[in-house]
C-alpha cells in the first residue's frame, strides 16, 4: 500500500503489488511452492508474474 493524493489533494490508499502462494505437502516432508504476483497495480497496464514452483523447507513457506 501507499499514500497517494487524488486530483482533490484527499489522501488515498493504492495498492501497488499482490502475491498469492499456494503450496502442496509432500511425502518428504518439504512443501511444493507457487508464486503469482501481480505488479504496477496503480498503473492502466498491471504485469502479472507466475513463478516457476519450486521445493522448499517449512522455514521459507515465509508463514
């Protein structure tokens, strides 16, 4: 989020990123991890991001 001002100088909240995460339990015992973010929100042309999946301990789910 940021603070920004509308054309009547009003402060205004934006929301400038999303991330979603979705991980899956292995047998292993580690965690299969997906990324999507979403970028440039405040913009007319947002980029949306897909991160390749990866495997990783609990300790980098960032929970």
């Amino acid at each position: 989020m940021d603070e920004r001002f509308d054309i009547a100088e009003c402060p205004v909240a934006v929301l400038l990123g999303h991330e979603r995460r979705m991980a899956w339990g292995l047998r292993s015992g580690q965690w299969l991890l997906q990324v999507d973010r979403i970028e440039r929100m405040e913009s007319c042309a947002p980029r949306v991001v897909n991160l390749a999946p990866v495997v990783v301990e609990d300790r980098s789910l960032g929970l």
